[in-house]
C-alpha cells in the first residue's frame, strides 16, 4: 500500500490550489515505448448540478498549444540522471480533450445561460526533485463569459493549480491531479454564479421600469407639472424683454435620472421624470398678464408633459435590453425632445403666438384631449 500525507485544499480569492498526496513508493516502471505517450483526460464526478449555466464553447487562447504537459521521462536506468522534461499532450489534442471533459463532466441545459470558457493557460511543468522523485506543478487560468444573443460579456476569471510530487518512473498521478484542477475551475465558476445571479446586471435577464414624477418645488426657480398647481404669473420672474411678436414666454422642458438596481436576476430601473419651467428664464411684459396669456403659456407646459407621457410610454419592458437599457432610454429621450420642440413652434405658428382666438380654442381641446387620454387629468 502507498504511504502518503495529504494537506487540506487552500482557497483564495482568485481560485483552488489543490496539494495531491506526495506518493513516496515507487511503483513499477513503465516501458519506454509507453513513457511519452499521450495523456488521457478522464472526466471528472462533481459535486454539483448546474442551476444557473451550461458551458456552450471552449475556445483556445494558450499563447504555447504545443502540449499541456511537459513531464519528466523515467530514467534509461536506477539512479541515472532524470531526463529532461518533454511535451506531452492530451489525448485528441489539449483543447478537444478539454472539451470532451467538459462535455462529459457538466451536464447541458439549453434553457440555462450559455457560458463560454476561454482557456488563457492550462499547463503541467515538471522539474527533477530529491531522492529521484519528479516534482509537479499545473497552473490554469480560464476566463468566463456570459454568451448574450448579441455579445459576450466578460463575466469573471479563474486562477489556480495544483502541485504533486511522483516516483520518475510512474507517472499516473498526472491525469488525475489535472482532472483534479480542472474540476475545481468548474466548481468556482458554479459558486461564482449561484452568488452573482440575483444581483450582478451583467447576468439579468429583463428590465422593469416603473415611473414616478417630480412635483414637489424643491428649488426656488424651478417649477414641476403639476395639474392641481397650474402656472401663475408669479412664476414668471425673468426680465421682460422689449415688445414684440409675443406679450409672454415660458421657458418649459422635461428630464429623466434613470436609478437601476439588480433583484432577483431582473433590473428594477427607477425612472423620475421631471416635467418643468424655469422662472428666471420666463417672463411676460408689462401690462400683459392676462388670463388668456397664461392660459396660452401654460398649453406650452401641457405640451411637454405630453410629450414626456409619449416617451414614458416608449419605455417598456419589451423595448429595453439589459445590455442596452441606458442607451436605448437616452435615444429614445432624444427622440421625444426633438418632437417636443416641433410642437411647440407648430402651436405658437398656427395661433399666432396664442392672439389666434379659435386656432387657441382648438389646441386647448387637442392638448386637454391628450392629458385625459394619459391619465394626467
């Protein structure tokens, strides 16, 4: 019977480092026509079923494919020199046998998120130690990525290896302390996204917007929509200008602050609207406060609230992406502006600036339509 001592596994942040039993008698010699054949990868029992994830591709990025091993032959004869350390690959080549062991480890579920694993380095060195014993040492670094329908998105990164110490001339605790390594990089990327699932954007699977609006008057020259505190000429406090084409005019637009968070796997986007005048760049001309004045500058008010109404309504759960959300929101804001400003100058051309008694009759019923139809009045 082997006589070994083994140290528990050590885990740190960045990944497993596995510390095999040092086997210290030596077995029977294998036969030189055998010593640099391949390495046959066995597929690993892990201690998990996958909930959030199936491995989709395994792609190469080793800078050196040569060969995953570089071993050390078994002496010519007892007490010779040990060799040099020599390529050997797996079995199939390094990146199909890894593959293969991925297939037949990890189960596949379609209707799980498709990952991608990206092999930056899987490599076993081998250096000559005491008493004619060959020292180990397997390094693996593999990236994870979450394969969107429209990208990849860098998800996360896995550092780690193993180091055993075997007689030179039996060399079969090789495959198993390298299914060993490989096992633990699946085993972390299990953890890793059993945790980050319910709350990492990068892994959510839908967006959810909910609107609210701003009418509180937090600030002294800003006044918000409000259709129970209509506009007032005291909310025109900037300079008259001279007489002109128009007795008054209001300075209106409208902004978003977009407040995601991740829960339960979907991202919950606060959107607060803000539909507002600016009192210090509004104002009205002597003499010309008059019901009919106001009641023109407020429909200008009213014609921002429904714009701003529309692009609430562009935002919905079918049109924004995870991936895309922000922009999408920021495009569609864009869109809505531009429409807000054509509307504005259509109303003030075709009433004349509000002095047009019947084409201000008619806006008055169109934009009172309007705010009723959303909901606003």
């Amino acid at each position: 019977m082997p006589v070994f001592s083994v140290k528990r596994p050590v885990m740190r942040r960045w990944g497993w480092w596995l510390v095999l039993p040092v086997v210290v008698l030596l077995a029977a010699a294998v036969p030189a026509n055998l010593r640099e054949t391949p390495l046959v990868l066995q597929p690993a029992k892990l201690p998990f079923t996958p909930t959030q994830f199936y491995v989709a591709q395994v792609r190469d990025e080793r800078p050196n494919r040569t060969a995953v091993a570089w071993l050390v032959p078994a002496p010519a004869k007892p007490g010779a020199p040990l060799p040099t350390a020599q390529p050997v690959d797996l079995q199939g080549g390094g990146l199909a046998a890894i593959q293969a062991f991925v297939r037949q480890s990890l189960p596949r579920n379609p209707a799980l998120r498709p990952i991608q694993i990206r092999l930056r380095e899987c490599r076993v060195q081998e250096k000559a130690a005491a008493n004619g014993t060959v020292e180990g040492q397997i390094s693996l670094d593999l990236a994870f990525d979450y394969q969107t329908p429209d990208r990849l998105v860098p998800l996360t990164q896995y550092r780690g290896g193993a180091r055993y110490v075997r007689p030179a001339a039996n060399r079969s605790p090789v495959e198993p302390a390298l299914r060993q390594a490989l096992a633990n990089s699946l085993v972390y990327l299990n953890t890793w996204l059993n945790q980050a699932a319910a709350s990492d954007v990068r892994l959510a699977t839908a967006v959810h917007p909910t609107f609210r609006y701003v009418t509180r008057r937090t600030e002294a020259d800003t006044v918000f929509h409000d259709p129970a505190h209509p506009l007032t000429w005291a909310d025109f406090t900037g300079q008259p200008r001279p007489r002109g084409q128009y007795a008054a005019s209001v300075f209106p637009g409208f902004a978003y602050q977009g407040r995601p968070r991740v829960r339960n796997g979907v991202v919950e986007l606060d959107i607060l609207l803000s539909i507002f005048v600016v009192r210090s760049s509004s104002w009205v001309a002597l003499g010309q406060q008059t019901a009919l004045n106001l009641n023109h500058e407020q429909r200008h008010f009213d014609l921002v609230r429904i714009v701003a109404e529309r692009f609430r309504r562009k935002a919905t759960p079918d049109s924004l992406t995870v991936e895309d959300y922000n922009s999408i929101l920021q495009l569609q804001y864009l869109k809505s502006f531009t429409e807000m400003n054509h509307l504005q100058d259509q109303y003030d051309t075709e009433t004349h600036g509000g002095t047009d008694l019947p084409a201000q009759e008619r806006w008055n019923q169109r934009i009172d339509a309007d705010l009723k139809k959303y909901g606003v009045r």
